[in-house]
C-alpha cells in the first residue's frame, strides 16, 4: 500500500504515544480504523442501492 508521505505523517502524528511501549495509541488507532470502516460500508450500500436502482 502506498501512502503520500504527508498523509503518512498525519496518521503518524493522531496515532503517537510517548506513553505507550510501542509508541501508538493503540485505542486511538483501533476507534480510526473502525471509523473509517463504517464510512467505507456506508458508502458501499449508498453504491449498492443506485446499481440496483438501475
């Protein structure tokens, strides 16, 4: 997967952690994941209901 280097460092900044031992919010990056999954699954019914409307 490639990702633009300043998205790359976006997602790296939101996800950070000095915190962590791995260095990442692992909540923070689990509830942005999953957020983005709904978008996604929103936008695939969206999708799927105007093919079937054809």
């Amino acid at each position: 997967m490639e990702v633009p280097q300043d998205a790359y460092e976006a997602i790296e900044n939101e996800i950070a952690s000095d915190a962590s031992p791995v260095g990442i919010d692992a909540k923070k990056t689990h509830i942005m994941i999953l957020h983005q999954l709904r978008e996604i699954d929103e936008r695939l019914k969206r999708i799927e209901e105007q093919l079937e409307a054809k």
